[in-house]
C-alpha cells in the first residue's frame, strides 16, 4: 500500500486548510457567541477574489496578500454595520444575519462569475512535484500546507506572547468582564472578527488552484468546518487544531478505504466525541 | 461628591428592578449597601458601570454623566468593578490576568496610587507564588484576590465591589475585609454590596439598605446599630 502516504500527506493538507477556517470560527464563537453562518462565504470570496486578481495580474504572491485584506475590510464592515445593530435581539437574529449575509455572497457570486466551475492553472515552480523518499508529491500541496504552519504559528505568537492576544483569549473567557477593564470590547470583536474573515479568505486563496472554485465550495467546506469546531469544543484553538488534523485524516483515509462511507465517519466520530466529552475535546464545561 | 447617583430606573429585559435608585459616595469613602437577595443592590453596581442602562435618572461622577457610556469608557474615567463570583479570567494566568486590568485610554485618569504589578505582588504576596497558575486553578479566596488586584492595577478612584464574602470561608472573610479596607486608606473610595451586615459593620462609613428596587435606610454604623426595627425588617432572614 504505497498509497498510505500520499494520502496521508493529502489529509495533512486538507487539515490546514481546515484548520484556517475554523480557528477563525472558533475564536468568534468563543467571544461573540456568534455562529457565523457566513464564515465559508468569506472562504470563497477568498478564492473568487483570487481568480480574478490572478487574470489581471497573474502574480499568485499578490493575491495572497491583497485577498485577506479585501476579507478583512469586508468581515469588519459586516461585524459593525450588521452583527452590532442585531445583537441587543439575541442570538437567534445574529445567526439569521450572518445566514443572510452568506446567501447574498453566494448569490452575488453565481451573478458575477458564474454558476458553473472555474479552474486556476498557477504554472511555475508551484505546479510541479518534488520527491520525497521517493514519492514524487505536488509542490502545491506542500505549499499549502507549509502556509497552514507559518499562519498558526504566527497565530500561536500573537495570542500567547502579546497583549493584544492577552485580550483576545481573555474575551473569549468572558467579554463583559473585559469590558469593564477599559478595553474597547466593540472593537475587539470588529478586528477579531475581520481577522477571521480574512483567514478565510487566504484558506480560499489557496484552496482555489487545487480545489475547482464554484458557487458550492461555501457549503461544502462549512459543514467540515462545523464538526471541527464541535469535535474541539467550542472557542477552543488547540481543539480546532487537534480537531481539524482528525477530520483531514478522516476525509482522506476515509476516501481511500470507504468511499461511500467517509461522510458518515466524520459524523459518527462527532457522536462518539459528544457522546463522551459533550463539551468537545478542549471546550469548557458550561 | 465622588459619585452621585439620582432617581434611576434600571430594568432586566422588562422587569422593573430600580424603582428610583438615589445615593451618593464621596472622596475616599467605604460605603456598603446592604439588602436581601435580589432587591436589586447587583443591578444597582451594574448601572453605574454600564453594564446595565438605566432608563431614566442620572450617574453622576466626577461632575461627568455616566448613563449612555459604555462600560470601557466608564472604567476609563476611573471607575473600576469588582463582580460577583469573583469571575477571573479561568485560561489567563494569575499575572495574565493582573496584565489584563491596566488601562490604555487616552483620556485615562491620573493615577493617585500609582499601582503596578511590583506592588500589586507586595501587597499580595500570595499571588506572586501562583503567579503562573491558571486562574481557574486559585482557590476561591486567591480568585477573590486576584479580582480585587486586576482592579487596582487600573488605579481607579472608585472601586464597586459586588459581594466580595460571598461563599469564603470565615478567617478569610476577615482577609478580603482587612484587603478592601486597606485599599480604602490609600485613598479609593469603595462603593461595596453585601448581604453580611456584621462583616461590613467594621470596615463601612456609612450604609445605605434597599429593599425592591428602592432605598430604606441610609446612616452610619451607629444609626444602623440603633435602628434594630430595620434590621429586623430588611436584613434579617
């Protein structure tokens, strides 16, 4: 079975990807109680974004900077303008919003790019394969996933070695309280929240050559998104980590061995998870 | 006055809870507010800091209107809130937490006492040795600490105190008392709710007690040791 390694490498992949979407989801969660319904729609524009800017310009290095911050003007707007006016009604209205906001980009991106599949053909030394003891595997997805590492190790510097991250994992724990120690809570949760976006967004970016770019691509990666932020408990970051290396590996082992079942793994280990920890692996006991 | 609060109404969703709330604290005052559970004394706290709006009335501090800022402005201006059940932050550490209480506002208040974290870790030695513990590892008298001590780390002129006995046992009680009346004498006043009128006999200068929504009684410890028919009406169980 040489095949073990290849996909074991591809599940790596896929849980960095995984992982920079739903580290963002998470943290809004954890501060804001927000489930944002709209967080994959900001995974896609990411890439629509990117398919346009790499026609224009074909330079792949400035849409993997100029994206997220497109994402993150747009997450911040959509947190100030929308969630703040909804949020005195209660949590039901802010998931309604946020599904809101996800059905006009979804809809917006069937009306300007299409309702059909676009590809993205890189070329360049990021097209190629490497080998690796042997195996000859795709630059590409080792590109990914080195982007995964660097970004959660940066991440991982912000929150634990800064104030700014003192903050951020303090409103998690309890934003009221934070409030009261002279901290401009309103515009934590903006920046956090465009952050997150904008996380997405650059998953999006670097999603698009190696998955097709399609109206659908929100959906289908959101739900994967979900189960991870269950399976590691709510707000928690390790957990998303720990969580999304599970349901990479899971997707694609899971592909490999039963492929008509794979979906159904990934929910049977969420049950088994809730079942045992209903908090999730490293979310707090309400 | 420090503070002046005047015929506020405060409401939960549409409970009524404050039905005209008025007091007043001056410069480097320990006044208590005494009062059964739920009369309303939390959410008395909680409309001074912002975290509750009143509808009507007025919060004065400083001479500054208070009603329609937000919390963060308010602890800006020098106003600094000690919750019920103590709430740390439980995934900070004990100094993450401490870290957390210092105030970056432009329009910060001059500090009086200068607190920094040296000095914070004088005053309580206790925390300096748990000082890289999880909060949700202290026990609950260091909790209470450490909650007094982010506080004082934003060097605030008003302190408000949301039952700072509650659920401790007995000799450290007497720690948490000796603590607040210790801050009292570096010169923050304190704005303190309790239930426990006999802990809070020996540290307050004056007292004010509510009972549904409103104040009944307001006088020093004498007064309120001589008024045993409102003790008997409002405090005792």
């Amino acid at each position: 079975m040489s095949d073990i390694p290849v996909f074991f490498l591809h599940g790596l992949v896929y849980a960095g990807l995984l992982f920079l979407i739903s580290s963002g989801l998470t943290l809004v969660f954890g501060m804001m109680n927000v489930l944002n319904l709209a967080h994959a729609a900001f995974y896609m524009l990411g890439a629509y974004f990117s398919y346009s800017l790499l026609n224009a310009t074909g330079n792949f290095w400035l849409s993997l900077i100029v994206c997220p911050l497109l994402l993150f003007f747009i997450g911040a707007a959509v947190e100030r303008f929308l969630l703040r006016r909804v949020h005195v009604y209660g949590h039901v209205q802010e998931l309604l919003i946020t599904f809101g906001v996800a059905y006009i980009i979804t809809e917006s991106v069937k009306w300007i790019w299409g309702n059909y599949p676009l590809g993205v053909n890189l070329g360049g030394f990021l097209s190629g394969s490497v080998n690796l003891f042997g195996l000859f595997y795709p630059i590409y997805r080792l590109f990914m996933f080195f982007c995964a590492i660097l970004i959660s190790l940066i991440m991982a510097t912000v929150l634990y070695k800064t104030r700014i991250g003192i903050i951020v994992r303090a409103s998690v724990d309890d934003s009221e309280m934070v409030n009261t120690l002279g901290i401009n809570v309103p515009l934590v949760f903006t920046g956090v929240f465009g952050f997150g976006a904008a996380l997405s967004g650059f998953a999006g970016v670097i999603a698009g050559p190696l998955l097709t770019t399609y109206p659908g691509m929100a959906a289908e990666i959101l739900v994967d998104a979900f189960v991870v932020i269950v399976i590691g408990g709510m707000g928690s970051l390790v957990g998303a980590l720990v969580a999304s290396l599970m349901i990479g590996e899971l997707q694609s082992f899971g592909a490999l061995l039963f492929p008509k079942l794979s979906l159904a793994l990934m929910y049977m280990l969420m049950a088994a998870v809730l079942i045992i920890k209903p908090s999730g692996l490293f979310g707090e006991e309400q | 006055m420090l503070l002046e609060v005047k015929e506020i109404h405060s409401y939960y969703e549409k409970s009524h809870i404050l039905h005209g709330v008025s007091l007043g604290l001056k410069e480097g005052e320990l006044v208590c507010l005494l009062g059964r559970n739920g009369v309303g004394k939390s959410t008395a706290l909680k409309s001074v800091m912002g975290i509750v709006q009143p509808r009507k009335g007025s919060i004065l501090f400083g001479g500054q209107e208070l009603i329609g800022k937000e919390p963060y402005q308010i602890s800006r201006m020098g106003i600094g809130f000690v919750p019920e059940d103590r709430r740390v932050f439980p995934s900070l550490t004990a100094n993450e937490n401490l870290l957390m209480g210092i105030r970056r506002g432009k329009n910060e208040a001059p500090s009086k006492q200068g607190w920094t974290i040296e000095k914070v870790y004088d005053a309580f030695p206790q925390l300096k040795q748990r000082k890289n513990s999880k909060g949700a590892h202290l026990s609950g008298g260091e909790q209470q600490m450490l909650t007094v001590a982010r506080t004082l780390m934003g060097n605030p002129e008003l302190m408000l105190v949301d039952e700072p006995t509650e659920g401790l046992a007995p000799t450290i009680v007497k720690d948490v008392l000796k603590m607040l009346s210790a801050i009292r004498e570096s010169g923050v006043a304190i704005l303190m709710v309790e239930q426990n009128f006999k802990a809070s006999i020996k540290i307050a200068d004056r007292f004010y007690i509510m009972s549904k929504g409103q104040i009944v009684f307001e006088g020093n410890g004498e007064a309120l040791e001589a008024a045993e028919d409102v003790r008997k009406r409002y405090l005792e169980v």
